[in-house]
C-alpha cells in the first residue's frame, strides 16, 4: 500500500506544477522593445504601438494637454509599470492633471501617436522636431519641475495659432522658403493632400482626422490671390462641407503649430502640401462622368469578354 502513497503524492505534485504554470503565465508587459527595420531597436505599448518623447517635456512632468493629448495620447497605466525583455531603463509613473497615471521611461513620459494605425508604424518619428520615438538605452529626461507660470505646449486638433481675420479667403497661395508657393487656409497655416484619397473622395476619418483636421466651410469657398480655380467641396460623414482643390480634399495637419509650419511634408509617404500647380485628382475604381458604384469582378470579365469580341469581328470585316 505504501507504493499506492508514493504515485498519489507525486500525481498532485505534477498536477500541482501544471496549475501553478499555468498560474504563471505573465501579463501582457506595459513597455517592450522590438526591431524597427530604419530606426533598430525602440520601445512599444502592451498593443506593439509605437511609443514616443516629447522633447517640451520634464523629468517627469508632461506639458502635453488638451489639444497636444488627443493627438498624442498619453501611455496610461493603473498599477506599477511592466517591462519586458529588453527594457533595461526605469520604468515610472507621472500623474496628469485628470488624475490617470502616464508611465514613463527614464524620466521622460510616454505617448503614442494618432497617426499610427498599426503595429510597426513610425509615423511620429521627428514631428515638428520635439517627437521621437525612444530606443532602450534612452538618456534619463533632464530638469525638474516645469515652471508655475509654464503653458502647456500643445498641437491643437484643429489649427487656432492664427485666427482668421474677417472676410479672409478660404484658400490662399503663400511663398514657403524651402516649399516654394502652397495653399493655406483663411489662417495661414499650410495646408495638405492624402495621397490615400481619390477625386472628391475623403479617406480620412476617424484618429486620422484629429492628426489631419478637414478644412472645414460654411457655404461656397473664396479663392485669394494665386488661385485662379479648382475650389469645390464634398460632404464628409459627419455632415461637414470639405473644402477641395482640383478634387483633392484638404487639410491641416496637428503638428504645425504656425503659419508657415510645413512639417507635415511627406509624413509617412502619403502626406504633402498642397500645391498651386497641383494636378486634378483621378478616381479610384468609380465610373467616370457618372459616379457610379465599383464594376464587380464579373461586369468587369463581361465587358472585357463583350470588348474582345467586338475587335476580333471588327478585324474579320477588315479581312
């Protein structure tokens, strides 16, 4: 009977080790390090986002807010911050004026990027020249507490640094030094096409349009000096009128912070200043004249079928 003992005792101790792995099994860490194929070795969320710096920041002291926290949202945490393999600064926490917990590495709190859609994307990368994605050996965040009389810095959803004066134009030409000539709103700031976008077709909606506002309008737009045609609008999903130039839907962009800012120039490859010599958009898999829905796989095979019949009698007659 003592054999019986000896296997019961080590069936619950096996079974013991199995509850106790799957027990074991650690939570998603907060901050992990992967591979960025231009940029090497940086630092994601618990999601595999790309986590950023902003350089207006303190040692741990945010001075993003507001306008600046919808487009770079905060990293926010509940409990003490998790590091995963390869996190080998100091992981912390800061609290914002709402109360939540943002986490920080090194000193320096952590935000991701609007504009990023998925795992991978870098989109944030060198923004206006204070947001930069952070590598694990990341210098600690220098200084202390910001200033009582310091103002947030902030990268306003919807651009505000320079209010539109009265009667001002919807679209006008400016002369950028380094741009040359591009399209501004009624404030001044730069305004921007998506390469993503088809003639009088917005693709820019969602976390998109808080990183890209639509240049929004109330009744027809007003051409200024240097544009001589093109304007028009289409209706977005929210009902708003957005203002167009040769089809293109414009926008600003939430990182430029003045008139004359232009830092939205080919942000990820899709994003560029509108040109007064900007070509006419074309359309994307829509009839022309009749703006009518996509042709399905099979209409497209029947008229390509129809087509190739019509040439081949044709060239039978010539015969």
């Amino acid at each position: 009977m003592r054999w019986l003992g000896v296997l019961l005792t080590l069936f619950l101790a096996a079974v013991g080790v199995a509850v106790g792995g799957v027990a074991a099994v650690a939570a998603t860490p907060t901050v992990s390090v992967v591979q960025d194929a231009k940029l090497g070795p940086i630092l994601v969320g618990p999601t595999g986002m790309t986590l950023y710096l902003y350089t207006k920041d303190t040692a741990n002291v945010s001075n993003c807010s507001g306008g600046c926290a919808a487009l770079w949202p905060p990293l926010t945490v509940t409990g003490a911050p998790t590091a995963g393999t390869g996190v080998n600064g100091t992981l912390g926490t800061t609290k914002r004026a709402d109360g939540s917990m943002q986490a920080t590495y090194n000193g320096w709190p952590l935000y991701y990027y609007a504009a990023d859609t998925k795992a991978g994307d870098t989109t944030g990368q060198g923004v206006g020249k204070v947001w930069y994605v952070l590598s694990p050996t990341q210098a600690a965040a220098s200084g202390g507490m910001a200033p009582a009389s310091a103002t947030p810095a902030s990268a306003p959803a919807a651009p505000t640094a320079a209010p539109a004066p009265a009667n001002a134009s919807t679209v006008t030409v400016a002369q950028n030094t380094k741009l040359g000539p591009l399209l501004v709103g009624p404030s001044g700031m730069t305004l921007y096409i998506f390469k993503k976008d088809s003639a009088n077709v917005s693709n820019c909606a969602g976390k998109c349009a808080v990183a890209w506002p639509p240049l929004a309008v109330m009744g027809t737009p007003t051409a200024g000096s240097g544009v001589t045609a093109g304007l028009g609008t289409i209706k977005r999903a929210d009902g708003t009128a957005q203002v167009t130039y040769n089809g293109w839907p414009l926008y600003y962009y939430g990182g430029d912070s003045k008139p004359g800012d232009a830092t939205g120039q080919n942000v990820g490859g899709v994003w560029f200043i509108a040109m007064p010599t900007l070509a006419a958009a074309t359309a994307a898999a829509t009839l022309p004249k009749t703006g009518g829905s996509p042709l399905t796989p099979i209409a497209g095979a029947v008229l390509l079928a129809v087509g190739v019949g019509l040439t081949l009698r044709a060239r039978r007659r010539a015969a």
